[in-house]
C-alpha cells in the first residue's frame, strides 16, 4: 500500500504512520500535505479511495470532512466532483433502498457543510425531501402507511445527521432547520407508534394486544435529539476538528448540492385490507429494518454519565464497525475499542454487541460473527472486557425467564463456544443451585444445554473436569455413553435378530450392492420377520457401521440408503425409521440430529414425518427440559426453507439470462438477416448476399444463440416447476407444523390457563411473564458479580412458582412464536390458507396471540 493510502486509512489511529503522534490535528495537517501533491499527479486514484474511507469508515468521517475542507481551499475542481459523486451516490441508495448507504452518505454530507464544503441551505433542501416523502407515505388519504418503516427511517436519517452537524446549521440556518423540527415533529404527531411485540428479546406474550407506554426508536431518538438541542448542541462523542482550522476553512467555496429525490410510493394509495396491509408492512420491515433494540441489560449506574445523545452516537459507531468490518474480525475489534470519544463505553460495547447477537427476527450477521469478535475484544482489553461480558452473562442468566426461546437458544449456543475458546473456564460454583430447582426451570434447563453443547465442542471427560468447584451439576451433563446398538453381543436380543444384523455387517464388508441387500431384504427377513424387525434390523446396522465418523455415517447412507428408502415409503414408516435412529443414538442428542438431518437430505425422510415424530408423545414431555427436540425441527423446518429459497435465486438468475439469451439470438438474427440482403459482386456479377463463407458463418452464430435461448427457457421451466411443487410442500409443512401446535396445546393450555392467561398458582394478579417488573440485577463493584447468586426459599425468582404444565405451555408458545417469526416472509405467502384451516375462531387466545406476534400481526385485525 503507497504511503497516501496508508495515511488515508489511518487517520485517526496512533500508528506508526503517524510516528505514533495521535494528535488529530497534526495527523490531518500531515495527510493534506501528502495527499494534495499526490492528487496533482493521480487524482483518480485518490478520489475513490477517499470517498470508500469515508463510506466504511464513518466513525473517522470529521476527519475526512475536515481534510476535504483543505483540500478544497486549493482544489476545487477535485472537491467539486467529490460533492457531485457522494450526490449521486446518495440518490442511487435511496432509488435501491440501501438504508446503511443513505444513512452514512448523509451524515458525510453533513460533516462537509461543518467544513464549508457545501451549502448548509443545500443539506436542508435534501432533509426537507425527504421529511415531504416521509409525511406522504404516513398520510392516510394519499399516502400507504403500511409503508411506514421507510418513512420512518428517512426521519431517522435526518435526526441522526443532528448530533454532527446541528450546531452549524442552527447558526447559519436558523430559521430553514427549525422548519425541519416542526416538521419532524408534525410528522411524530400523525405516524402510529411502532410497537416491538413480536420482536423484543424480552416479552410477555399475554400482555401483546395492550398498548406499549414506551416510546418506540423513533420517538426516543427525537427526546435524545431534543436534550441536546436543549444543551446547545455541544456533546462529547463527536469531535469537531473542523473548528481547528475554521480560519482557514471559511476561506473556501461552498459548493451547491443537486436535489435529490425519494422513490416513488410502492402503490396507489387508498383502503387496503387486513392482510394485504401485514403484507405490504413486512416487506417495508424488512427493506428498512430498526438497527439496534436496546437490551438495557445492565444497571443505569454502568452507562449514567453518558448524555442520551452520546448513547446513541457511541451505538451507531458500533454499529458501523461490525457492518463494514465485518470480514476482518482483527480489524472490527481493534476500531471498536479505539473510537473518537473521550469517555470509556465497555459495557455500552458489550449490550451493542449483544443486542445485535439477540436481534430479532434476524441478526445483520451470523451468530459466529459476533461470537468471534467478543473473543478478540476480551483479548484486546484482557483487563475489563472479560469481566463486562461476565456480568452480561449473569444479568442475561437472571432475567432467562423472560428470555424469547430464540434469543435463549443462541445465548447458549453462544456462550458455550465463547467458553471453548477459554479453557471451559467459568465459576459453576454460582449457579450450582439450579439443582434445587424444578427440572422444567428455565435457569436449570440453560445450564443443562450449556453443558451438553460444551461436550459437543470438546469431549465428556473434559466438561466434567471443568465443573470441578461444582461438582453436583455432573447431574445435568449429558449421558456418557455412546451409541445404544440393539445387537450387541452383551445385550439380551433375540439370537436370530442378532444373526441377521451379522450377515447384514458381512454383507457390507463384502461390498454388496445396494440392490443385492434390497433382495436379501425382500426375500429373506421381511416375509418371515414383518416390517418392525425389518427396520430394526437394517437401520440399526447400518448406522452402527457409520456410527465411527461423520464421514462413515456418510458414506453408508450414500452407499446404501437406498434400501432403507424401499422399506420406508410413506410418513408413518419414516416415523418409525426416525424412532430407530433416536433409539441407536439415545445418548447423542448431536448426532441424533445429524443423521436425521443427513437421511432428510438424501430423502429417505420426508419433513412431514419428522414434524409428526417430534410431537408424538416420547417428545411431547421434552419439550420444556431439552432442545433436542426443537433442534431437529428447526433443522427440517430450515432445510425446507433452503430448498425454495435457493430455488428462487436460480429462477431469478435465469430470468436475467433468458433476456440476455434473447438478445443475442436477436443480434445474431439481425446481423444474418442483414447480411442476406446486401448486394455483392461475384464473377462480376451481382448476387443478392454477401460472401457465402461469411453468410454460413452468421447462420451458424444464428442456430447457435437460437439454441442457447432454448436451452435456457427450458432450464427455467423445469425449475419454476420444481419451485412449483416446493411451495406447494413448504404449505404443507406449516399446515402440518401449526396443527401439530394446537393439538399439543389444546389440552395443557385447558388446564393450566385461567381467564385465557398462564398465571402462577396462588397468585391470580401475577402475569406469568412480567417485563416491567423484572428488576435489574445488581452487580459488585468489584468483580461484577451478582450480590444474590441464588433464590431464596420463597420462590421469589419469575417463573420458579410456575408448576410444569405451566412452564410446558409457555416454552411450547415460545417456540411457536419463534418458529412463526423466522418465516414469516414465506407465511404471509399463504396466509389465507392458514387462515382458514388454523386460526380459527375456536383457538386458544393465546396460542392466537403467539401466531400473531411472530407475524407482528395485530390482534385486533
């Protein structure tokens, strides 16, 4: 990397670039100096390499706002075409709705108004567009407010610009933004509060039809806006390097800005119904998504000297690092603790990270990325980090019962790889206590699948040494043994089915074809013995043959699956099929999953089978002490969803290269037809034609793209049609996976609600699940570790007072809710169906409101 490069990364950073001198304002004089020659020789090159800094690195944007402002005092021309570029940039975002690119594109322009690069009354006129498109959208009569994410995200991107570039435009501008606020305002006033039900990672499933008291993100974004409004505009975690140079600076041409202009309305306006309006709003929910839902997961004493604006400036720089960093994990993790501000943030960090871990229904990234970057910061600041993320643990462990079943699962899957990667270090002794709790209690069951995910990662032996101070929760490890095969010689089996499983094994050492073992099945062992023993006999063996690896379970089932897919030809002997590998692989609940997984990709088990097996009774009393279960259903559920969403990538994809076949095939034809009807001269003669050879040539080409365009449409017949019959099976896995709900919560929901509410016994004016009254846990000073570590004897701690068909109605709910939101797109797809044959008017109040909830449907539709 050239010198210039290396200066313009780095600026900021106390580095060896900057001979370590982390004086901003030397650092920036240096990079003018730098930069200015080298603009005179390779403008080209320096002008996207700037504008990209500025674009992925928008913590460091006043630097580059302040450097641009120098360079614009001896060269215009370059700064000119900067302005115009970052412009029409900032309309291509907004025309293909890339609401990160948007965001930082405005706040950069903001910076460069501070920097006198541009007109402060030019930035008012692009926040006033989009204020005007914002209104109109949320407008009843003439607007669509299903629509009202995008509205409410061009809002957020005006107020969020403030906190950088408020101050100058209340000075220069004062009358032009305080028509901004009245509008942004106006605009507060007659849009519908955005409620989180649905998608908070703490929540009460009863109470999501009452109305929520707290501001929602924008509201609470405009209080935070209004405070530093309040105090004159002056906060601390943005620098204002521009007012070091402001003698120099005032001296440079303000250039003027294009207006720029919002998409037009996704539809005609007017009246829409119930679920043409949910449809249209998840698909705006997802096009503009909220950022970040706070966990306020600590006590306010950790974050109290920070000013509400601060807050949320120090949040969008975490943010932006873990969204442009986000395939260097070094890199994310050393910006992170080196951010432009005066004051520590460690556990402001630390909730940013997690509430994007637990961000619902989707985090930006998958789980392993945040995962990897806790790692690197624990090892970046090895003094406080670790303790701050130890007492998130904690808090989180505290408030699990209040915990999504989502967000609960990837907080174990989570910590227990955080704590692979640090020895499986971590002091048990605090919550040995679980044991004295009810095997169905939330804080008991995440320890127990803690542990059995810790195993997964490492090996028994090692877990239970990592216990040691805490030796009594061997009780929740996972059983030691290894797979249960039902003809081993020490067992009791009848003889003549442990002959058959032994020609079975010699069988395969002798290489028998797939086709030979179906014979000797057909023939030999099905006549005599019927079809349990059958099954037995062959799935048994067969996965005690591939019961060594991953690799062997692999091999044998591509080998010889086959035979198992002859036997197994409808639902009902799937399900016994599934009932044999649980039984082989009753110890492993990992590799239970993994060949359950593995035989639905080689379609020897159907996903309608696996959804009747796992709500078939051996699993219906598991579903509130063990994931298992859950984990297998949410393996099949995903894979169907794969399937179909793979299948319409390649449509699309197709789609482009039929129109680009068609083109072709039309050039090819016109340039052969042209050809043809030229004159040419030939033995003196005029011949109609060109050149034979060359006309022979252009026919071949003709054929050929002809060809290919044929080939293509029907490459996109047969995969509309496979998408086709995958839509037509992914309705019938919800149809199923829903029905299979409500018949497993007909009768618990019965006798554990009263008044269609889950209520602790003896407490009839207690909701099972109270956010507002789940106190924040308190932590020592010290070594931030909770001052109470277990319950007292009175059962104060929510949900120990839950008896079991309680504490079952309320996991199952939760995994219905979880299992609705992480599909909703494709839910709302057939919603009328769903409609019609589930959400009847006989269901169960809550079972309705969980449905509801992972659509953010409202009850009262």
């Amino acid at each position: 990397m050239s010198s210039w490069r290396s200066l313009l990364l780095r600026l900021g950073e106390k580095c060896p670039e900057y001979a370590g001198n982390a004086d901003f304002k030397d650092q920036i004089d240096a990079c003018h100096s730098l930069v200015r020659r080298e603009i005179e020789h390779s403008g080209d090159d320096v002008f996207p390499f700037l504008l990209q800094c500025a674009e992925q690195l928008p913590h460091k944007i006043p630097l580059y706002g302040t450097l641009i402002g120098l360079l614009n005092l001896e060269n215009e021309e370059f700064v000119s075409k900067l302005v115009e570029s970052t412009q029409i940039n900032l309309q291509d975002a907004l025309e293909t709705g890339q609401c990160n690119k948007i965001r930082i594109l405005m706040r950069f322009l903001t910076v460069l108004m501070c920097s006198k690069v541009i007109q402060p009354s030019a930035l008012v006129v692009i926040f006033e567009s989009l204020l005007s498109s914002a209104a109109t959208t949320v407008d009843e009569e003439k607007g669509i407010p299903s629509w009202q994410a995008r509205a409410d995200f061009y809002i957020t991107c005006i107020l969020s610009c403030l906190p950088w570039g408020g101050a100058e435009l209340v000075e220069q501008v004062p009358e032009e933004i305080e028509r901004v606020m009245v509008g942004v305002e106006a605009y507060l006033s007659i849009r519908r509060r955005v409620s989180d039900v649905g998608v908070s990672a703490f929540e009460d499933i009863e109470e999501t039809n009452n109305v929520v008291n707290e501001k929602d993100f924008l509201e609470d974004l405009w209080s935070r806006v209004q405070d530093l409004s309040n105090r004159g505009w002056k906060l601390d975690s943005v620098p204002r390097l521009h007012l070091s140079f402001e003698a120099q600076l005032v001296a440079g041409k303000s250039h003027d800005l294009s207006p720029v202009s919002c998409p037009e309305q996704p539809g005609p306006p007017g009246a829409l119904s119930g679920i043409a309006f949910g449809r249209q709003k998840h698909e705006a929910e997802l096009k503009y998504p909220q950022r970040i839902r706070r966990l306020n997961i600590f006590p306010s004493n950790k974050t109290e000297d920070l000013q509400p604006i601060d807050r949320f400036v120090v949040e969008e720089y975490l943010l932006d690092v873990l969204f442009f960093l986000n395939g260097c994990r070094k890199e994310c993790a050393a910006y992170m603790v080196g951010l432009p501000v005066p004051f520590r943030y460690e556990y402001l960090m630390a909730e940013t990270i997690f509430s994007q871990l637990l961000l619902l229904p989707q985090p930006p990234f998958r789980p392993i990325y945040y995962t990897l970057v806790i790692i690197d910061l624990c090892k970046a600041l090895p003094g406080a980090f670790p303790a701050v993320i130890a007492g998130a643990v904690r808090a989180l462990f505290d408030k699990i019962t209040d915990l999504d079943m989502e967000c609960r699962t990837r907080l174990i899957l989570w910590f227990s790889h955080h704590l692979s990667n640090f020895q499986f270090i971590w002091p048990w002794e605090e919550w040995a206590y679980v044991l004295d709790l009810p095997k169905w209690a939330p804080q008991r069951v995440f320890v127990q699948e803690v542990l059995e995910r810790e195993v997964r990662l490492s090996y028994w032996d090692k877990i239970k040494q990592s216990i040691e101070n805490a030796p009594a929760l061997e009780e929740l490890l996972p059983p030691r043994g290894g797979p249960q095969f039902k003809y081993s010689a020490e067992d009791g089996t009848d003889p003549t089915e442990r002959a058959l499983s032994l020609e079975l094994k010699d069988m395969v050492k002798g290489r028998k074809t797939a086709r030979e073992m179906i014979s000797w099945v057909e023939e030999n062992v099905f006549p005599t013995h019927g079809f349990d023993i059958t099954l037995g006999v062959v799935v048994q063996t067969l996965l005690d043959i591939g019961s060594k690896s991953f690799t062997h379970l692999i091999t044998v089932l591509e080998r010889y699956g086959q035979v198992i897919a002859k036997m197994c030809t409808d639902d009902d002997q799937q399900v016994k099929l599934i009932m044999e590998v649980s039984s082989y692989w009753q110890n492993s609940a990992q590799m239970t999953a993994v060949a359950i997984d593995r035989m639905m990709s080689y379609r020897l088990i159907s996903n309608l089978a696996i959804v009747r097996w796992v709500f078939s009774p051996l699993n219906l009393d598991r579903f509130h002490v063990s994931d298992s279960p859950w984990e297998i259903l949410r393996n099949a559920v995903s894979k169907t969803y794969n399937r179909i969403s793979d299948l319409r990538k390649e449509i699309s994809s197709l789609e482009r290269s039929v129109v680009l076949a068609e083109r072709a095939a039309s050039r090819a034809g016109e340039e052969l037809e042209s050809a043809e009807s030229k004159l040419s001269v030939i033995d003196g003669e005029p011949v109609l034609g060109e050149n034979p050879v060359r006309i022979k040539r252009l026919k071949s080409y003709a054929e050929k793209a002809k060809e290919e365009e044929v080939s293509v449409r029907e490459s996109l017949e047969a995969k509309e049609a496979l998408l086709a019959r995958a839509v037509d099976e992914i309705e019938a896995l919800f149809l199923s996976l829903y029905k299979s709900f409500l018949t497993a919560l007909a009768e618990p929901l019965h006798d554990a609600s009263r008044d269609g509410t889950l209520r602790p016994s003896g407490h009839a004016d207690d909701m099972t699940i109270d956010l507002e009254d789940s106190s924040v846990m308190e932590l020592d000073k010290d070594d931030e570790r909770p001052k109470k570590s277990h319950p007292n004897g009175s059962g104060e701690r929510k949900g120990y007072n839950l008896d079991e068909k309680q504490q079952w109605c309320l996991t199952t709910l939760g995994y219905l809710k979880a299992f609705t939101r992480q599909y909703a797109s494709e839910i709302w797809q057939h919603i009328e169906k769903l409609d019609a044959e589930v959400l009847t008017e006989d269901i169960h109040p809550l079972v309705r409101k969980a449905i509801y909830c992972g659509l953010r449907r409202p009850l009262e539709e």
